[in-house]
C-alpha cells in the first residue's frame, strides 16, 4: 500500500516494483486532497511547530498513510500489517498507534526490529543482494521523506552537529545567493483560518498549496535545521524543506494577531504546543487531538482576511493585513486620535498594582517592627 500525498516521482513504477519483489497486489492512490484539507488545514489553524522550529512534515503524514492502510488490510482479509520504519525513529511509533486505533487485533511486522537489519548501510546491501533497486548510496545515504508540505533530510554528514549542510542536499529550495533578483509578493486569503486563495484568486486546495511551494522555493523561504528530541528518548538532526507551508504559518499568524483577542490567542498558543506535540508523536486518532481541534475551530471563526508579503533571497516580510472581523481600531489605537479616556489608565494600574503595593507596604511594616525590637 503506498499512498500518493505528493511525493512526485517516487512513485514512478512502485506497482511493478511491488509484484517484481515478490507482492501480488499493490495500492497506489492519491490522497493528495484528504491529506491537505483534513491533516494540513487543521495544522495550519493550530499554528502548531514542534520545538519551536519542525513544521511537522512527516508526522503530520503517518496517520493519513497508517489508516489507508488498515482499511486495505482489513478490506483484503489480511492478518498482519508491516512497515519499514527503523527501530530509532519516531516513525514505528506513528504508524503503530494508527494501527492500534483501527485494528488492534492484527498482528505488526517491524523487519528493522525483527531482522538482521541494524543501519541503513545494512538496508542498502539488503537491497542490492536481492536486486531491489533504490535511489540511497553508501556516498549519499540520505534519509529523505517528501510529500506536498515538505521534505525532510536525516543521515550521512548531518549526523555531525557541527557539520553545515551540504549545498546539494537541498530539492525544494534556492540557495538564498542565487535566487532571482528583486523581490517577489504574494497575498494569500484565508476563511476560518484556511487558505482558500493568491492574490484574490480562488485555488483548489492542491494547487494552491503546489503553487506557494514554487513561488517560496524559488526565493529560497522554508529551510530549517533543526536538533529535536524524539520520541523514543534520543536527540536527533533533520534538516527540512517547507517552502509554502512556511510562508502560509507566517501569514496566518498575521491575521490571527489583527482577530484574536489577547486571552483567546494566548491560550491558542499554549494548546498549539500541546497539539505539536501530540502530532509529534503519532496521537493523532485520540480523544484530546480531537478536543482541542475543536477549540481551534471555534477560535478560527473570525481568521478571515488577507495577507500580503514580500519575499527576497530567503527573506519574507509581512506588507499588509486586512480582515473583516480585524479587532485593530485605529480610531482607538492611534495617539492622534480620541475614542480613547487617558484617565481610565489611572483606575486600571492602581486595581493591577494593588497586590505589589500591598507587598510593600507589608514588607515596610516588617522592618519597621524588626527595627523597633533590635
């Protein structure tokens, strides 16, 4: 079972690959627009970046692809559901829950658990003995995972901390020293905290999302290098390619920070952490991911509007907001301008104050008495 969220030409000849190596049935479908309106618009109104920096590319994709896959399992009478995932990562954890949401009952076959199977040098020879062809070498043992929000990079040379990114690794993004002269805009609409359109068009969820990863690869926005903590205890390197979904998190939070009163976006920002996490780590199917949707939901009435941004050789600036629900008055804002009584300000920090002046006071009578008695 392989499903197709936008990995382009990797799956190219995957069916006679499949029944070539042994299988004798192979599912090849596009779920290219369950995965962008059901696992990444509900990402994108979360706002939710694990650590601060990973946008969630390939976490964000295991559910969609480990449910799929239960339903061919149990649509074909199978009685064991495998995956490739190495006994390191985050990704057995993933795609496991997924599978103990749906059918507990079959059995999991993890060969880089179970087999001889310890490195991804071990994988290669694999490979080879048997004649399976694949793109990874022992000179570029990259660990790559692709789909329409991302591409991530693990192994080889970034195992070294230390060590820079080599300049061919990067596929989805420009050098930022070699992007086009002059800077590019772009206006991206939103409804309910959804991206729905550029520059006043309105644009099929796939498309859209396929046209933003051009536009900000071609300037070079969306690279992060990132150590994170995985889910199973160890610190891991990856560096990620998010071109569109970057300059789509950036300009969602613009028109949430014009429509969203102050406790509302505070406590969004405390559960988008949480919701980062969650996803993180493959608890997508589970009663709390599903609750706090549903707080975004209620929260994401009102993120209606439009975003315009100006992008240059890696670099992305926010030119304007507008949004028929925006909470910003410049009537009230502005210090040319009245609607506003200065005098309020007075009442509001003695009431706010009040605690620290009752302190001090307190701490002055202490000393006070401790004078008095010495």
């Amino acid at each position: 079972m392989a499903g197709n969220i936008g990995q382009d030409d990797e799956l190219n000849g995957l069916e006679e690959k499949a029944i070539r190596t042994g299988a004798t049935k192979c599912y090849v479908e596009d779920l290219r627009h369950e995965f962008v309106t059901d696992y990444l618009w509900p990402l994108v109104r979360s706002g939710a970046m694990y650590e601060g920096k990973y946008l969630l590319g390939t976490s964000i994709a295991r559910p969609l692809l480990a449910k799929r896959q239960v339903e061919v399992a149990l649509e074909e009478g199978a009685d064991a559901l495998a995956h490739g995932c190495t006994g390191k990562g985050n990704d057995q954890v993933r795609f496991e829950l997924t599978y103990k949401a749906f059918a507990p009952h079959l059995k999991i076959i993890a060969p880089w658990r179970e087999w001889n199977i310890r490195s991804r040098h071990d994988a290669i020879a694999y490979a080879h003995e048997r004649k399976i062809p694949i793109t990874a070498t022992a000179e570029k043992i990259y660990s790559r995972d692709s789909n329409i929000w991302h591409m991530s990079h693990e192994g080889g040379i970034l195992e070294d901390p230390s060590q820079p990114p080599p300049d061919d690794l990067f596929m989805l993004t420009l050098d930022p020293r070699f992007c086009p002269e002059g800077e590019s805009e772009i206006t991206i609409d939103f409804e309910q905290g959804i991206p729905v359109g550029l520059n006043g068009y309105r644009i099929s969820p796939v498309q859209l999302l396929e046209d933003l990863n051009e536009i900000a690869g071609t300037n070079g926005i969306g690279r992060a290098d990132v150590v994170e903590n995985r889910v199973v205890g160890m610190k891991s390197r990856g560096v990620y390619e998010t071109p569109g979904g970057t300059l789509i998190l950036a300009a969602h939070r613009e028109l949430e920070s014009m429509t969203l009163d102050r406790q509302t976006l505070y406590q969004k920002q405390m559960l988008s952490m949480t919701y980062a996490q969650l996803v993180y780590e493959g608890q997508w199917f589970t009663p709390l991911r599903e609750a706090i949707d549903a707080f975004f939901a209620k929260t994401q009435e009102v993120v209606t509007g439009s975003v315009t941004m100006t992008l240059y050789r890696g670099t992305m600036a926010v030119k304007s907001r507008k949004s028929p629900f925006s909470l910003y008055r410049q009537d009230i804002a502005s210090f040319d301008t009245g609607g506003y009584d200065h005098h309020d300000a007075e009442g509001f920090i003695n009431l706010l104050g009040l605690p620290a002046a009752v302190r001090s006071r307190l701490r002055a009578n202490h000393y006070e008495t401790l004078a008095r008695t010495v």
